[in-house]
C-alpha cells in the first residue's frame, strides 16, 4: 500500500506491506527533474515517523 505524507517538510510516500511499515520515500526535484530519490528502511528510522502519524 501506498500513502502520502510529509516529511522534513517535503512530499512523501509511506510504502506499507502486510500492514507493517516498509518504507518511506521523498524525492529532491528541482525544474530540471528529479536530482536524487531518498529511501528510509530502517524500522528504527521509521518508528518514530509512525508514531507521529498515529499520534
């Protein structure tokens, strides 16, 4: 499942599977395109973004 969100004040993506967090997304984009997509993994890096969406 795909969700959008925010995060550190740019668009986001919350990737889902199994009803468990996988993944969070953002990309930097400029008028030139997209300059670099950033991937968040780590359950202990995406418990806290959880946790404040739940809260």
């Amino acid at each position: 499942m795909l969700e959008t969100s925010g995060a550190n004040g740019r668009p986001a993506a919350l990737v889902s599977s199994g009803g468990k967090t996988a993944a969070l997304l953002t990309v930097d984009a400029s008028a030139e395109g997209i300059d670099r997509v950033l991937w968040v993994l780590s359950p202990a890096k995406l418990a806290p973004f959880v946790a404040a969406l739940d809260g």
